[in-house]
C-alpha cells in the first residue's frame, strides 16, 4: 500500500473480502504501508504498489497493479490449505 489513498484503500478492502469471504480463515493478510514501513517493503522486495505477494504454498507468486476484481483475483489464487497474503 502507497499510503491512505482511495486506489490503496480499494485494493486493501478486496483483498480482505477475498480473505473473508473465500478463503475462510486459511489465509493471513499483512498490509504493507511503503511510507511508514519501508524496511517491510524492501524487504519484501516491493518496488510497485498495489502489489499481492502469495508466500504459501510456494512457489511465491505476486501480482501487481489492479486489485478490484475479485473474481479474477481468486481465479489466480491457488493457496490450497493455508496460504499466507502480503499487500
């Protein structure tokens, strides 16, 4: 997340609604403000925002740029039993 802007907040919200609403509790969401954490974002090697980072199962996978449809969001999301979410 690039600080509260509309487009941040937006992403944020729907990827918690895909948490919630499709994966149950088998997913932990961590949201990553660049500005007021950029050891996190450097860390996760963050360069674009809005960017989705799947760590689990592995291969790590990351998807940037728009996070409004999540329809699409989930037709790319295979985090089988438990999966872990950075944004």
């Amino acid at each position: 997340m690039a600080g509260a802007t509309a487009r941040s907040n937006q992403a944020v919200l729907h990827v918690r609604e895909l948490c919630e609403m499709k994966l149950k509790g088998r997913a932990k969401l961590e949201v990553i403000d660049i500005y007021q954490q950029p050891g996190l974002a450097r860390d996760n090697q963050i360069v674009a925002t809005p960017t989705l980072i799947i760590e689990f199962p592995r291969p790590v996978r990351r998807f940037i740029g728009n996070l409004t449809n999540i329809g699409d969001l989930l037709g790319l999301l295979d985090l089988g039993e438990k999966g872990r979410v950075v944004l």
